[in-house]
C-alpha cells in the first residue's frame, strides 16, 4: 500500500481491512476498499487495483502486529501486580507473554517501551484468547494522553518494520 495514505493522518501506514455491508461489497466490485490507518485507527475507503489479490484483507486484525519486547506490568485487583513481556503490539492490542487470567477477562496495563520512555498505561484491556503460554490482549481504554504514546511506539516499529523490509529487498 506504498501510494495510500490515511486522508486522516497523511501516514502511509495503512492496511485492508474487512468490508463492512452490503455496500463496501459492491464496492470492491470496482476496487474500492476500506482501509484502516495503523497510527490514528480512522477507517476509509479508496480505490486500490492491487487489493483484489491481497490475501490481507481476509484477515481478522484491523491491525497489523507488529513484532516488539516490551516490558508490561498486568494490574489487577484479584492478583499481585506481575511484569511480563509483549511479544507483538499493534494500536488496538497486544501478545502478552503470561497466563492465568482466563479469556473475557478485564485487566489494567502498564507498558514501558524502553528505559528511557515514560510508561503507557492501558486502563481497561480485554483477554480475547488463551495460549499455553500467553495471551492475546484487546485495548478498551486509553487515555489521550497515553494513546499518543502508544501511537509514537507503535510508529517506530513501523518506520523500523519498513526499513528492514527495504535492506533485505
């Protein structure tokens, strides 16, 4: 998606997402998708010849994973406060290296991208699935502030993710 860019942000980090209704099913008819902005989450549609054949847009994120270790400290108020390691983040959740907290359940995080990073604190998360050794968390709530914060982590991964991918080309 190099010529895209989110009309939001202007970034082009944008992803296919899934089409939503009758309406964005036609529409891919003549190659109008929808696309998700993975810094700012705003969702839009534009023409795009090359989606047609993409086998992203089956994919069940909205956002793409991206692969990172950062330390993250689970709150909850049933259980002492354990550190853990995220394995892969994105703007809308996280793989969290842990286990013990069954699926549906609602925890608080605090990230700490690196020592030099103020930490980010994620006030409601949801455990959607249960691995043998981790957990896939969804966001729920994060203050502006602290989602400002996510967005720059998550936008160096991104610069990083695109500047591996154009040494090993």
């Amino acid at each position: 998606m190099r010529d895209l860019h989110c009309p939001n942000c202007g970034a082009p980090f944008v992803r296919v997402t899934y089409q939503e209704g009758r309406v964005e099913r036609l529409l891919r008819r003549i190659n109008v998708f929808p696309f998700r902005c993975q810094l700012c989450t705003n969702r839009f549609r534009a023409f795009y010849a090359g989606a047609r054949h993409n086998t992203q847009a089956i994919d069940r994120h909205q956002y793409a994973r991206l692969t990172a270790s950062i330390e993250a400290r689970v709150l909850d108020h049933e259980q002492l406060p354990v550190t853990n390691r995220i394995t892969d983040i994105s703007m809308d959740g996280c793989s969290l290296q842990t286990t013990g907290f069954p699926k549906g359940a609602f925890i608080e995080l605090v990230l700490k991208p690196t020592v030099e990073e103020e930490t980010i604190r994620i006030e409601t998360a949801m455990v959607c699935s249960v691995r043998p050794l981790s957990m896939g968390i969804r966001f729920l709530e994060i203050p502006p502030e602290y989602y400002r914060r996510l967005a720059q982590v998550v936008l160096g991964l991104l610069v990083g993710q695109c500047f591996d991918a154009t040494l090993n080309a």
